[in-house]
C-alpha cells in the first residue's frame, strides 16, 4: 500500500477530506461597554474591540456580510458591587445591548451569564461571610440575570459560573415565565485556566482575590468532566461547552463519543492572543488559525467560540 498515491494530486486531497469548517460553525463574542461612539481596540487581545451600544449596528452588519450568524455577549458595567447587581438591571449593559441587536437584525444572540464583570470581587458568584462562593444563594442570581437577559430578547442563554445545579435553576425561572423555547447553552466543563489571563482584562473581571478553582474545574481531571456533563443534561441543558478547547482535544472528543449533544468548544482569549503576538512577530504563519480550528472540529466539537471567526469567515469565502 503507498500512502502517498492519493496525497499526490490536490484534488484528491480536497476530496478525501475528513473535516472541514462552515462560517456557520461560528460564534463571534462581542464586549460591550458603557458610554457613546466607543470602538476601541482591547490591548491585551489585538483586533478585538470594546463596543458601545450604538457602534454595535456597523458591527453586526460586518458580521451579516461574512455570513456569521450567531455572536455572545460580555458586557462591562459601569457600576460593580457585591451582589453584581448590575447584571440583572434591566438597563444593565447587555439588556440596552440584546435590545440594540434584535431589534437591527436577526443574528442569533447568546448571552454569557456570570456575576463576575459585575461583582466587586470579581468572583462568579454572592460571597458567604468566609469569602467563599455560596453556591445555592448564586444560583438564585444566576437565575434572575438569565430572566433579564430573555427578557430583554436573548435567543440562548450561556451561564458560565459553574456553580452546581444552575441549569436547572435557570431551566425552572425560564420555564416558569414562558421562556420555556429559549435554550441552554451550558458551560459544563470549564477548567480553571491560565488562558483565561487576556479575557479578564478585556472584560475587567478577575478575582480581587483567590481564584475560581473552588468552582471551575481542576485541569488535572478528565472523567469528571464527563460527570459535569451528564449532570447539566440531566438537567436539560441545550448545548454543551467545553472550555477551554486546545488544551482540552481530549476532553472534547471523550465528550463527544459518549454523548449525544451539541458540543462547543469555546477557543478562548489566550489562545488567541498567544497565536496573534506569534503571527506578529513573524514565528509562525497565520494558516496555524486555520490548523488549531480543524483540530478542535476534529476533536468532535460541532460549534466553536472563536474570536478568529472573522478572520476565518475571510478565509473560507476566498476558498
Ligand atoms: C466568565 C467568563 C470567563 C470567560 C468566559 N466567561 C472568564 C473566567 O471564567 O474567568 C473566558 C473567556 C476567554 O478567556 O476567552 N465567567
Ligand atoms: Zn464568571
């Protein structure tokens, strides 16, 4: 047998191709902020930007013509406290935001659900006297923004705390208020990640001290994952994400062959940051964008998070 026969000829090796990218395998995430006529570029993660609510318009059209139909929002209050109040104000930032999209276009939004934008300790949830996390009172909150959210015209609603029990929680409120067709898109299996690092200053939410390892997972585990998993589907969570996604191929792939749901994989902020300062200072080639998104396609992901959306809507246009 020679291996090669088939690799000779580059029609052959389009066409015996096992996996390949759609624009519409992405989700585009969008930082909106507080204030007017601010586009302005995030330092630590280059072309991605801080959006005030009315420079949304010209980015969604951009996003309609690359042909990306889904986006998630983060949004950065103007005011933090400790019960991250500003996450389910009505006027909260991605309400005026979620408002401002539908009612220009109808590109799919998901909403990032967390407390720790809008909490003045940066962490994910309502504090006990300890300093830890209470999980059961987060819940509650967890729940209420996610209202506000589908209130305000959300089409998925994304909670990313970790906290246990929360898409049933959230499944419960939703339900309970006729929301019972807007979908979860639960991140189950989220590691507690150093590639995390860029997002927290784009989105001005790191912890003010500690860290989240007491709610998001240890890195060091792979068939809890699976247990994370099977729990947030038992509690009838839509989508799943693993997160991150390049140090986490094996994750993805064990949770794609054990269950059957819609997996994301969410390709984060340091994995992009790391591949866009190595394409800048000229280490590597920009197609390494397109290799490390086909790895996470292969590993068995059917949707990925990707800040490289657009660049990658560029490149499958020109194919
Ligand atoms: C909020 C949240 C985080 C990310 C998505 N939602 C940060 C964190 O958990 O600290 C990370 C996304 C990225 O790094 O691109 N809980
Ligand atoms: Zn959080």
């Amino acid at each position: 047998m020679r291996m090669r026969r088939i690799r000779n000829s580059k029609i052959l090796r389009e066409m015996t191709k096992e996996t390949s990218l759609r624009v519409s395998d992405f989700i585009y995430p969008l930082f909106v902020v507080e204030g007017v006529g601010i586009k302005k570029e995030i330092p630590s993660m280059p072309e991605i930007y801080h959006f005030s609510v009315d420079k949304l318009e010209e980015e969604i059209r951009e996003l309609e013509e690359l042909g990306i139909r889904a986006v998630i929002l983060f949004g950065l209050p103007d005011h933090k406290d400790s019960h991250g109040s500003g996450a389910y104000d009505e006027n909260g930032i991605i309400q005026k935001a979620v408002r401002k999209i539908k009612e220009i276009s109808d590109i799919l939004v998901i909403t990032d659900v967390c407390m720790c934008e809008y909490t003045d300790h940066g962490h994910c949830g309502i504090l006990d006297n300890s300093g830890n996390v209470n999980n059961d009172k987060t819940i509650d909150y967890i729940a209420k923004i996610a209202l506000s959210h589908a209130k305000a015209g959300a089409d998925v609603i994304a909670p990313s705390d970790m906290m246990d029990f929360r898409v049933r929680k959230i499944r419960e409120v939703l339900d309970e208020n006729s929301y019972d067709h807007i979908p979860i898109m639960a991140y189950s299996a989220k590691f507690a990640s150093n590639y995390y690092g860029p997002f927290r200053d784009a989105a001005d939410s790191a912890p003010a001290f500690g860290d989240r390892k007491t709610y998001q997972m240890d890195y060091h585990n792979s068939d809890e994952a699976l247990r994370e998993v099977s729990l947030d589907l038992d509690e009838d969570a839509d989508f799943i994400i693993v997160k991150p996604a390049l140090a986490y191929l094996d994750i993805i792939r064990r949770v794609k062959d054990n269950f059957n749901t819609n997996l994301v994989a969410y390709n984060v902020s340091g994995e992009y940051s790391m591949v866009k300062y190595a394409i800048k200072e000229g280490l590597v080639s920009e197609d390494i964008i397109y290799e490390s998104l086909i790895g996470i396609k292969r590993a068995g992901a059917k949707m990925i998070i990707s800040y490289h959306a657009k660049e990658m809507a560029r490149k499958l246009k020109g194919e």
